[in-house]
C-alpha cells in the first residue's frame, strides 16, 4: 500500500486477512494509520481532475454510466481515473472509501451558477399541487391513520382476550390438579384446609353472638367458613385467645363442627375485631394502625402467626379512614407486586377514599386517591383480574370505577334485560335493603348480584336483617343482562370479604348457586328459582307494634303566622366584601362576605343579598356539619364544636353569638369528623331543656345540654347497622329522638334516659308500597335511595319521606332526583303510601327536616321543596312531576321560620 499506507504490512491480502484474525493490534494499527494517513499526491499529471456535479439517473442496460445511488453529488463519467465505465477507483481503493477534495479552481461563480440553474431548472419541472389536493391526500391520511390505529387496538384486545383465556385455563389447570391432591390426601387420611373468615348463626341470641361481623369467605379448596373460637384461655398479653372452630360449607346439616388446635385471639370474632379479608389474610384496624394477619387461616403457625404492619392511614380533607367497607388485595401480601386496597365507609356526607399500598415494600407508603363521583359512596372494593386494576361499583350498579396507581377508567351499564317479577314481589323488594356486589368468574366472566336483605322480627324490639332475594346480571361490555343460569359457577358473597366464583365440580359444591353469610343469617340459594335449602332454622316472621302514650300538648295555632317572624328561606352563598377587624379596627383573617338568601316568603322566590356579614369558610364544602332552627354545627378554632346563628337572616351582626361545646368524644370504632345531621329539641339552644343531638356517619350519636354550665356529651353506640347512614330529627309529639332505618323498615327513638345502649322504643314499620309497572320498578331499582323522617307540628302527623335519586351519564355523572314517596303513618306500625298530604308543604336540605301549612306561606300544598348540593327544586306529589334547576349550593339549607324573639340571643359569645 502507498499514500500514507506505506506501513501497513505488504503481504497478500489472504495472509494478511489470518494474520489480522488472530492479531487485534494488527487491526487496530491499519485503521489509526487509515485515520491519520495524508492526502494523497497526484502520481501522474494527465490525469484528468475532478469535479462535483448533479447526481445523475441510474444508468440501465447497455450504458457504462454508473453513478451513486445514495448521495446527492457523484463523480461523473468523465471525471472517472479510468476513463471509462464502472465503479471508480484511485489506486485500488473503492469510491466509498476515497477520499477525495475538490480543486480550488473548481469553486468559481460559473460553476456554482451552473449547478444552481441545474437544480432550479430541476425543481420547477415538478409540478405543484392544489390547496384542494393537499387537503385530500390529508385527510386520506389521517383516515388511514385512525384505521390503523382501530385495528392496532382490536389486535391488542384480541390478544389480551387470548391472554385471559390462557390465564383461566391454566388456572383451572391448577385447580384441578389441587383438587386431585387434595382429594388424594384426604383418602390418606391427611388434608390441606384453608378456610374463609365467616361466622354462623349462633344459637345464642345475645347481640355479642348473632351479630356476626367478621363473615366473609376465601376461595381456597376446600371451602371452610369460621364458626367461632371457642376462649380456653388468656395469653401473656392478657388477652382472651381459644380454639378456632371450623366448617365446611359442603357439610350436611347432621355433621359436627370442626374443633382445631389453632389458638386464636378471640377479639377477631367481635363486630369490630376485622375490618375485611382478602387472599386468606384478615385485616385489623387497631389505634389507627393497618395489620394483615393470618391468625384465621388454620393451617397457619400457631406460635408465630405472621403478621404485617402497615403505616398509618392519612385522611383527606371530607374524608374518613375510622371506618372501612372493606379491603381486597391483588395477591398474597408476602409477594413483591401485591397491592392492598381498602375504602373508608363512605356514609352520607363523606367523600369515598380509596388507599393503596405495597404491604412488601420496606419504606411502603399510602397512596390516597379521594373520590370524587358521588356514585360510589358505600361501594365495596374487589381486584380485577381482567382489567388488572381494584374495581368498584356504583350504587344501584349503574356504573363501575377502576382505579391502579397510575390509572382511573369508569363504564356505565345499560340494563337491557330484567327478569318478570310480580307486583306484590316488587313491592316486598321495594321495602328491602340493597347491596350490589361485583364478582369475576374463572372463566372471564363477570356478575353483578343484587343482594336483597329484610327485617325479621323475633319478638318485641327484637328485629335482624336477613336475606330475601338475590339478583344476577351478566356484565358484557356496557350491557348487563339478567340471568337465572350461570352453569356449573357457583358465587360466595360475604358482608365484609372479598366476593369470588368458582367451578362447582371441583369442589363438591352445588352448581348455579349462591352461598352467602351475612350478619345475622348464612344460606344457600339456588339462582333458578330464588329458592334457599333449610340450612338453618329462622324464627318465624313476627311483627310488633310498640305502643307509646303521646303526651298531651297544646296545639298550634293552625295557620297563625306572626308578621314578627324570619323569613322562609335557604342559603345560596356569600357575596365577599373584605376581612373581619380587631378591637382596633385592623384586618384579620378570616375572609368575611354578605350573606346571600333565596327568599321563599311568597308565592315566588328571589335571591338577595343581605347586610349581614359572615365568615366566608362557612360556606365552604367542611365549614359546617349541619343545621336546625337556623344553628349551623361547626368546628372552630382547632377542631372545637360550636353552634353559631351566623346563618339565620333574622340575626344581626351584633346581636350574632355562638356556643362553644365540650371537645367531642370518640367511642370506640366509631368517628367524629362526619356528620349526617343534627337536630335540636327547641328552636334555641339558649332553653334549659333544650338537647342538641348530633348523628355521626357510623355508629355513634351524642347528646348534650347546650344551655348548661357543666354541659358534657353523652354518647351513644348504636349496635344495629340499619342506623349508621341515618339523619336524626326531633319528634315533638313523643318527645324523642327519632331515626328511621335504611329502606324504613323500623324506626327507632333515643333520649337522655337511662339505658343508652338500646332505643328507647323500636316500631316495625309495616309500608304498603305503590302498585309500579315493570319498567318503572326497573328504572328505580338501580336509584340510590334515601329515608328521612318528618313531623307536621301543625296537624301531629308524622310521615317518611323515600327519596330516589339516579346518575345522569350524560351531565358528568351528577345525581338527580328521580321520585319521592311519602308515607303517612295511620296508627303506631303501618305506614299507608299517599299522593295527598293536604294543605302541607315538606321541606327537605342537609337541615333538619320540617312540615309547614302551605296557605300560611303562599306555598304549593301537597308539595316538597328540596335542595343538595347540585339540585333545588320542587316536587308535586298529586302529579308526580318535578321543576328543578342545578348549581352549586355549598350549604343547601333550609332555614324555617321563626320568631324573631327566638332568633336573636342575649347570651353567648358574639361571633368574629
């Protein structure tokens, strides 16, 4: 080699080649000098020089032109060092590898002109297309695009549909290769039991035993469901632990219960012992801290059960982590990828919060996601193996909401078939409590279940809620379709656990069937036919009307209103005007505004905007807890309660006061951050004997004496579950507390007496439902209902208000009143549905309730005037037809009439 590559080793180029491979440093050597090598000299004067041109076409058969196909300029033939055709060369070298410099003489302003003309003249031969033509050739292309796109997407469905479908044969795979073990050691006389986490009916019927709080089941082979745990003894750390007793759910009803060795804290059993279970692990809340244990699962150690610490829930603001549905995990806690996912109860008027975490992780932490759709309050939480993501479904399953830890996609269901019930069967089903529960099949498929549960009386006072009918719809896409066969599937539902399905056949269970347990019963239903086999025996259904004296009292004077009286109105809001001031006339936080009424005094309504002044965080969404008599219930000052009467028009600014209360105490598994309502015996908290009442979301209610000077709270635990999301009011006429429970099925009456554990009387409610049409019955049976309570002073009669209120898909998902029914009470057990309640209005906000003579007020009679925190309207009971407009309403409440002597207060501090 020469020019520059005199150093290379001059051998052949076959040696060279064996040489190189066993040589790097050979290599190496030739291509630094190839870098580094000088330009080459001209050897020969006559060469011809060379220059750059425009690239030129391929050259075809028969023409020696061979130009480069790749680069815009190229040698030409006549510049080519051998004078002719072919690949041009200098010295041995390929022209790829050449490198080559252009003479100086050769960057002239004729040569650049030259070229330049050459590829104008170029460019100008092509021919230009239209507007109209580049607008068509775009949109072909983005047609084309978006067919792509929707046959990338059917491809990927298509695949993780083939994914699933694997996944579930393999699983059955599994299964039956478990079952085939299992079957094999049980004739060896050796067994592997994992049971699920539920509790029978106990023949004794004290409320520490038949209600049965820790029910729930695992999808192990076989299936057990814990009975009780029988107390032997007390551990090092003086708690009370006993021997778990177990049973098959496959069991006859002549086969006795299963005593083992396992030792288990007995405090598990309790109605607060577990707050969910999921994946053979239960899940405890104790002192605000999260533990997943697997001290239930029998075959686990008895002397070092496992057990996982997770950090402390964090609340968000309207949120609450006290209470919890109940939890899911997307696998075993001990695997890396396992997510746990709980919800905190939401009940009436706090926001649904969905919290995930990694039990694995070493610094794991919560991921709180608050939920905003109201839909999805008391949802329950269950792993979606098909979408990989926790799912929920809304009330009245008209909806579903998946959630990850990135991700959040919702669907909304069209009923497309129901099945043909008969009027009376609607109307018991009307009556009933509803639960929807969603659950994923083995096979891909998915059911929702309607769970119908009633009250059955076993004597005086003595009511429990027990299943009454199941509903199955098949979920495919957005359709759900009723169905009475799910083939050889049966389906295990629990009031606290995880819900699951499995293949009959594989373990001895009966087909297309139901097992559930619930508080106080368990079963097993045949979905054909709605029937349940007698496993076990039900009290007969007995009623009991518990009579009451009703006090004698002075009526009121029937249409008597004085001209001295606040006007009939409900807040709209607060119009800011500045900050409040100090004693010395310097602003202060907080933020202060103009209160902004709807007058409803009149046959019309208007909204104006007072004089008065009030703190702008009271309209927040949190800055009050509810209201009666015009009192608003609030926190103040680091969580303090306090009435104030800064929302009652008729009150001044100067005469404004407010009443701080004693801190508020927290019962056990109970909370004291949300509030469903509070009502108050007398229109001013300044009377002696005056009680404040104040009902939590849970199952806590507090009393007090405001107007007392060593005033302290007493609080009640109310054990029935039926009262948890109720709204309490003050019946004038019995002189008590009332609240109704959930679907009206009995009422129960609270005072300062003695014996706070139970109410002071409990009345079954014996309600004759209207006659409805199938669509009609359909339509409202996937509503959320709720049940107020409200007393006529004007005329004593008492009547429950149903409110039924549905999702509009189509106005981002807000709820609107749909119908409302009252029923008027006839005598002390039997509630009578009525279209007419005379001349009589009934108002209905997140206040107290109350009843007024239409006439007095130049208000539709037969009418009810309502309001939340979207919707203000009016509803006309004889003609079934509502006028309503939507907005945001940050204190719905309706503020009755009263007297101004009433209104204003003498006493109390005065407002800021």
């Amino acid at each position: 080699a020469t020019n520059g590559l005199c150093h290379i080793p001059t051998m052949s180029g076959e040696n060279w080649t064996h040489v190189a491979m066993s040589d790097d440093s050979l290599v190496a050597d030739a291509l630094l000098q190839l870098r580094h090598s000088e330009p080459m000299k001209k050897s020969n004067a006559s060469l011809v020089k060379l220059k750059w041109s425009v690239r030129q076409r391929r050259s075809r058969k028969g023409d020696q032109t061979q130009a480069s196909p790749t680069t815009p300029l190229s040698l030409s033939d006549a510049m080519s060092l051998s004078g002719g055709g072919g690949v041009t060369t200098v010295e041995g070298l390929e022209e790829s590898s050449a490198t080559v410099k252009p003479s100086k003489t050769f960057r002239s302003k004729v040569s650049q002109t030259g070229a330049l003309t050459t590829t104008t003249l170029f460019k100008r031969s092509r021919k230009k297309k239209t507007l109209a033509e580049l607008k068509d050739e775009e949109v072909m292309l983005l047609k084309e695009s978006k067919g792509l796109k929707n046959e990338l997407a059917r491809m990927r469905d298509l695949v993780e549909e083939q994914r699933t479908r694997n996944n579930a044969l393999k699983k059955m795979k599994a299964e039956s290769q478990s079952a085939l073990s299992c079957k094999r050691s049980f004739q060896q006389g050796s067994s592997f039991l994992l049971p699920d986490l539920n509790m029978p009916l106990d023949t004794d019927m004290s409320p520490e035993r038949r209600y049965l709080s820790g029910a729930r089941f695992m999808s192990e082979t076989p299936i057990y469901r814990i009975v009780r745990a029988d107390h032997c003894r007390y551990s090092s750390r003086d708690e009370s632990v006993g021997r778990l007793v177990v049973r098959n759910v496959k069991a006859s009803d002549s086969e006795d219960d299963e005593v083992l060795e396992n030792m288990v804290p007995t405090d598990l059993m309790t109605p607060t012992g577990t707050i969910g279970a999921s994946q053979g692990w239960v899940a405890t809340l104790k002192d605000n801290v999260v533990w997943l244990q697997d001290d239930l699962n029998p075959f686990g150690s008895d002397s070092s059960p496992k057990r996982i610490s997770l950090p402390r829930p964090k609340t968000l603001p309207d949120c609450q982590t006290q209470m919890v549905t109940n939890v899911a995990l997307s696998s075993s806690p001990e695997d890396e990828d396992c997510i746990l996912a709980f919800v905190g109860a939401q009940l009436s008027l706090c926001r649904p919060l969905l919290s995930l975490c990694r039990p694995a992780e070493n610094n794991n932490q919560w991921v709180n996601i608050r939920i905003e759709d109201p839909g999805f309050f008391s949802s329950r939480v269950m792993y979606s193996n098909n979408e990989k993501m926790f799912s929920m479904l809304g009330r009245g399953g008209t909806h579903t909401g998946s959630w990850d830890l990135e991700n959040h996609r919702s669907r909304s269901f069209d009923y497309r078939t129901y099945k043909e019930y008969l009027p009376s069967e609607m109307a018991d089903m009307s009556r009933c409590s509803r639960s929807e529960h969603l659950v994923e099949a083995p096979t891909g498929e998915t059911f929702m279940v309607k769970w119908y549960t009633d009250i059955f009386w076993n004597g005086p006072d003595d009511g429990v809620r027990r299943w009454k009918r199941f509903m199955v719809f098949e979920v495919a896409g957005g359709d759900a379709h009723a169905t009475n066969d799910i083939e050889e599937l049966c389906i295990f539902l629990s009031t606290k656990g995880e819900p699951f399905c499995v293949e009959a056949s594989l373990y001895g269970l009966t087909p297309n069937c139901i097992y559930y347990v619930g508080d106080f019963d368990y079963g097993k239903v045949n979905i054909g036919n709605n029937e349940r086999p007698s496993l076990e025996t039900l009290p007969e259904e007995t009623t009991c009307a518990r009579s009451y004296n009703k006090p004698f009292s002075l009526r009121h004077l029937v249409g008597a209103r004085f001209l001295s009286e606040t006007p009939l109105c409900h807040i709209y809001g607060v119009e800011h005007c500045g900050y409040s001031q100090d004693h010395y006339g310097r602003p202060r936080y907080p933020q202060i505004g103009r209160l902004m009424i709807t007058d409803f005094t009149g046959p019309s309504c208007w909204t104006k905007v007072l004089e008065k002044t009030v703190r702008m965080d009271l309209i927040s969404e949190t800055g009050t807890m509810g209201a009666s008599h015009g009192w608003a219930f609030t926190l103040r000052y680091g969580g303090i309660p306090h009435l104030v009467d800064d929302l009652n028009p008729g009150v001044s600014n100067s005469d404004g006061c407010e009443i701080s209360l004693p801190d508020l105490v927290t019962l056990p598994h109970c909370q004291t951050k949300l509030v469903t309502s509070v009502a108050m015996s007398s229109s001013s908290p300044h009377d002696e004997d005056c009680i404040l009442a104040v009902k939590f979301a849970g199952p806590q209610l507090s009393l007090i004496r405001p107007a007392q000077e060593n005033k302290e709270w007493v609080n009640i635990k109310i054990e029935d579950p039926s009262f948890f999301s109720s709204r309490v009011m003050y019946s004038k006429r019995d002189n008590k507390f009332a609240m109704a429970a959930s679907e009206g099925t009995h009422i129960g009456y609270w005072d300062l007496g003695e014996n706070l554990e139970k109410p002071k009387a409990q009345e079954f409610c014996d309600v004759f439902t209207p006659e409805l049409l199938k669509s009609e019955w359909e339509r409202l049976d996937s509503c959320v209902t709720r049940v107020e309570l409200v007393e006529s002073r004007t005329t004593d009669e008492m009547f429950m208000v149903k409110r039924f209120t549905e999702r509009n898909d189509f106005n981002d998902g807000r709820m609107e009143e749909r119908r409302i029914w009252v029923f008027r009470q006839d005598s002390c057990s039997t509630w009578c549905f009525t279209e007419n309640i005379g001349d009589l209005c009934i108002f209905l906000s997140n206040a107290e309730p109350f009843c007024l003579k239409a006439s007095s007020h130049q208000k539709c009679k037969n009418s009810i005037y309502f309001i939340d925190k979207s919707e203000r309207g009016i509803f006309i009971l004889g003609d079934k037809c509502k006028t309503s407009n939507f907005n945001k309403f940050t204190a719905p409440y309706f503020i009755p009439p009263q007297s101004y002597l009433d209104a204003n207060c003498s006493d109390g501090y005065h407002s800021p």
